[in-house]
C-alpha cells in the first residue's frame, strides 16, 4: 500500500474517531428531525437524509422524523385545477384541499417508510390523529379563517415512546384531530417543535433552504454557528431576522427554553448535513442552546 492510500485510510479512521464521543454522548437519547424543503424534493438529497437518519438509529440515537410535502401538496392542488391560496405563508386549506393534504402527505409518509426499510431499519408511518398525538386548535390568520388549519394545543407523546421502545423509527406526518375530530393541516415547523417538547429530544434539527443564521444576511463572514436563546432573542428584537425564518426561530427559542437540548438548523441543500453537524467538532449550520452559559 501507498503512502497516499495509507493517508486516505487514516482520514477515515480519523473521522470515526471524531464522532466517537458524540455518539457516546447521545446513546439512546432522542433526536426530531424535521425534514422538508429542497431536500425532500430531490431524489438525491432525499437519499443522503434517509441515509444520515438510518445512521442515528444504527448508532444508538433514537430518531423521529417529522416531514412536511408543501410543494407537492401545491402541485396536486394544481392538477385537479385548483389554485393554492396561502394567507401570510399559512395555505389556505378548505375541505377539498385539506383532503388533498392529506392524501399527498400520507404518500409522502409512505415513501420515506420504504426509504429506510430499504436500508435495513423498521420504520412505521403515522399522522398526528394517530394515537390522539396532536390534538389542535383552529388556526387563524390575523383573525382570519383560512379552513382546516391547525394549531398544536395538546400533544401525547405516548404512541412514539411505544414506538421508540419496540425499536422502530416513527416518521411523522403533520396531520392533528381538532375537538371537532376533522382533519387539521399543521405546520410542519410547528409540529416538530411541538413533539420535541413533548418527549424531551435532546435535539431538534430543522433541515431548511439556508445555510443557517446571520448577523447580515449580505454578510457571509458574519455567520452565527452557536448561539443562546437570549442572544437569538436579541436577533430578532433588532430586526435581523425576517420572513419565513422569523416564526421557524421563535419556534427553536421556545423549545430550547422549554427542555429541548440544542436545536440545529442545517442547510438540507447538503448532502449528509446532519452528520457533519452532529458528529464533527465545527459543524456546518446554527446550533441554538438554552442559556449563555451553554456555550
């Protein structure tokens, strides 16, 4: 053998080593995986998250995911010619398209069950009605009805923890029951949070379509890798952060504050994300802790 394949040899070795007391650490602790975004729409990138999530459990970790499929719920709208609605960012979800939803989600569901049978893990499939696992309240717009909506109010966690300790990996579509027992369309964001509180996961990743968090968006040397729940606070109180990651980071605020261990936000866009942020020293997105003394 080569110097060079020697060399090659020893990076690996090296790597392993690396992830070595992480996945000492987290031995059998819980980590939510909230998958969605660019990387459940390409075949390729879905691959590499199945692949990493198939790892956590092989490890030790006992992973749940929780999955959106907005687009492809748009698509389908379309197809039956229908035309998507959304009222600030919330789709604006009637009878006929809440049935869609729940059609294409439970697809979705379905899907990613297949992906990790197919590398050796036993994976079950179910919706938040499932068990009674989300119950919810209607969700209004700026006081506005926008249908079958749904906003988390009650979670029992019991049907996962079964799930978690008869070895199956649950994946998790974001369906809840209202009082009313209608289907409810919940935010996928929201639902990941909401069950990672529930059974206290010692992390939280949200897989999105950005690298992670900035002081200046326009700024690329101002990337923040690590940072408190106070100083994530003080992000958004001095206008920093804005759109559709304003409501993702109030949703990571909370659950740090309300026992989550850190929460991750990790760019999907790149492949095998989640363990270069979980077993490598740097990282490559935002990890959000509970405290300053945390860091």
């Amino acid at each position: 053998m080569n110097d060079k394949d020697m060399n090659k040899i020893m990076e690996k070795a090296a790597v392993l080593i690396e992830a070595l007391p992480y996945i000492q650490k987290f031995n059998r602790r819980i980590i939510v995986v909230k998958y969605g975004g660019s990387a459940m729409a390409n075949p390729e990138l879905q691959r590499s998250v199945i692949q990493d999530v198939t790892l956590l459990k092989l490890v030790g970790f006992k992973p749940i995911i929780v999955h959106g499929g907005g687009k492809e719920i748009s698509n389908w709208v379309e197809k039956v010619g229908m035309e998507p609605k959304f009222i600030n960012g919330l789709r604006v979800t009637d009878a006929d398209t809440m049935e869609i939803a729940e059609m294409v989600l439970s697809k979705v569901n379905k899907r990613l069950v297949t992906m990790v049978e197919e590398l050796g893990v036993r994976a079950i499939g179910i919706s938040g009605k499932d068990g009674d696992l989300l119950r919810v309240d209607k969700k209004l717009s700026d006081g506005k009805d926008i249908g079958y909506v749904g906003d988390v109010k009650k979670v029992d966690p019991k049907i996962l923890f079964d799930l978690l300790e008869k070895d199956f990996l649950p994946i998790v579509a974001p369906i809840g029951l209202g009082d009313d027992f209608a289907s409810y369309n919940i935010n996928a964001d929201d639902a990941a949070c909401a069950i990672a509180k529930a059974v206290g996961a010692e992390k939280l990743a949200f897989l999105t379509d950005i690298e992670g968090l900035y002081r200046d968006i326009n700024d690329k040397d101002s990337f923040i890798s690590r940072l408190s729940a106070d100083q994530a606070d003080e992000l958004i109180d001095g206008g920093l952060i804005g759109g559709g990651m304003l409501p993702k980071l109030a949703g990571c605020i909370e659950a740090v504050r309300s026992g989550v261990g850190k929460v991750h936000i990790l760019d999907g866009r790149v492949a095998h994300c989640l363990l270069l942020e979980i077993f490598t020293d740097e990282g490559i997105g935002t990890a959000i802790v509970g405290s300053d003394e945390e860091l």
